[in-house]
C-alpha cells in the first residue's frame, strides 16, 4: 500500500493462487459415481488403540488418517485429494490507520478444507510502502521542510509539501 492509501483506507483487489473444492466430487475425494468405503483398519472409528506393556494408546489409524474412511476409486480430476489448485480474485477493504503488519482477517476466504471440509480464514498481512516526503512514527506524520535562520529567528509560514 501507497502511505496514502494506508491513512485514507483503501479497497484493494488481490489474485491469490489458493486451493478450492474439486467441482468433479464435491471435495469427497471419490471418483463421481463411487463413494468412500470404511476403513477395514479401524472398521470407522479413524483411531486405534496399541498395546504398550501395560498401557493402552489410542492414536490416529496409520490406514485412513484418522478419517474413518478410505478412498478406494478416486477422483481423476483432483486425484483423490478433495481439492484443486485455482487462483481467486478478492476485493480486500483495507481500514483507514493501518500499518506495516498489521493483518486483515477474511474469513471463509482461505483453502478449502480437506474431504469436503469447510474453507479456512485467510490473513492478509499489511506492507506500507516507503514515502518521499514523509515519515510516518505510529499515528503521527513528519516530514523536514530546510528554512533559512530568519524564518527560524522570527517564525513565518511554510507550505507543508
């Protein structure tokens, strides 16, 4: 962002790559027409318990990953990921007074989730550009303006640039 931009408040429109559902399966993963199958590893549960001497661990199944289900024919579109690469344009209203990283929270505008799962928040983090006039410390502006010793001796008035 211009400082100008920065201090007014601005709407900016960005091109991110990002990755979305899959159109073909509706982010299941499964080829259209077929349908996961539940895992024979953890007959669903997406855990499974060890044994360890005398304890007992349940952890994530080392078969589906801890989903419950397995994908048996996937998807040839997004090869049985649920998702695919594409790049999306926002429209990012950037408040008046923000500053080199600050971030901008949109939420639902992140990844798509995996299997179907609901799209994440996207941050978008704030870079001010460097002005040629003016230096900006918090909320206050400054700039030097050279004035010769009379102006300095007996005051006066300067257009500030």
């Amino acid at each position: 962002l211009t400082l100008e931009e920065a201090v007014r408040g601005v709407n900016k429109e960005i091109r991110i790559p990002t990755l979305e559902e899959c159109d073909a399966c509706h982010g299941s993963g499964a080829k259209p027409g077929s349908s996961p199958v539940t895992c024979p590893t953890c007959h669903g549960q997406g855990q499974v318990q060890m044994r360890q001497g005398f304890f007992t661990v349940q952890q994530a199944c080392p078969h589906c990953h801890g989903r419950g289900q397995i994908i048996k024919d996937p998807c040839t579109k997004c090869h049985g990921h649920g998702r695919v690469e594409k790049a999306k344009t926002l429209s990012v209203k950037i408040p008046a007074g923000v500053d080199t990283g600050d971030r901008i929270r949109l939420a639902g505008e992140g990844e798509a989730g995996e299997h179907g799962a609901p799209a994440g928040d996207l941050y978008v983090q704030v870079q001010v550009k460097a002005h040629p006039i003016f230096e900006r410390e918090g909320n206050n502006l400054y700039c030097e303006v050279p004035i010769n010793f009379a102006m300095a001796a007996l005051g006066g008035e300067i257009e500030v640039p």
